[in-house]
C-alpha cells in the first residue's frame, strides 16, 4: 500500500547566499519525496542570491521566493516565512545545507506512521 504524500514545505531564509544556494537548493529539489514546495525567505540579499534564486523559481513551480525588503536576521526570516507555507510539515533548511536525497522521505514516513 502506497504512503499518502501530504504536502511538505522546506522554509530557507536566505542572505548573500550565492556561494553555497545552488548546492542547497538542487539537494532539495533532488528529493525521492515530491510533494513539496520551497519557501525562500531572502532577507535583503546584496550579492547574485537573488539572481540564482530567481532562475529556480522559473524553472521550478515548487520554489517560491519572497523578500523580506527590512533584514531581519534569520530568526525574522523564519518568522516571515512560516504563515506562507501550507504543508502539513515543515522542514527546515539553511542555504549552506545539503540535505541527502532520501531525507523527506523518511521524515514523512516516520512522522506519519508514529
């Protein structure tokens, strides 16, 4: 019997990325489990983080990004980001993280079966 795929949404606040957001943001796009959205927080980014960030969102309809115009740090990211999301979970994601591909996965079913 196939899992129920509840929708699972990666919050990331994000702020002068561009180094290691691509790594990030293809860990998270590669994941086995696909019933996902990607909510990107970029608190006021100087740098290419915008630039990258916008050529996922038009590659990929599960990448939303915001931007939070006023920095405020990552905890006023999260806070930002966290009634945009609408998945049943959440999970949490840096923009210097790599996540393994297998990793919702196994977070859904365990979370759903306990």
């Amino acid at each position: 019997m196939k899992m129920e795929q509840p929708l699972v949404s990666w919050l990331m606040p994000v702020y002068n990325a561009e180094k290691t957001l691509v790594r990030a943001m293809d860990s998270m796009l590669n994941q086995t489990y696909k019933n996902i959205e990607i909510i990107v927080i970029n608190d006021n980014s100087y740098d290419n983080t915008s630039v990258l960030l916008s050529e996922y969102q038009n590659k990929d309809s599960r990448v939303k990004v915001f931007i939070n115009k006023n920095r405020a740090g990552v905890a006023g990211a999260l806070n930002y980001g966290l009634p945009l999301c609408k998945g049943k979970y959440i999970a949490r994601m840096d923009a210097d993280d790599v996540s393994s591909f297998d990793r919702l996965e196994k977070q859904v079913r365990f979370m759903e079966n306990d």
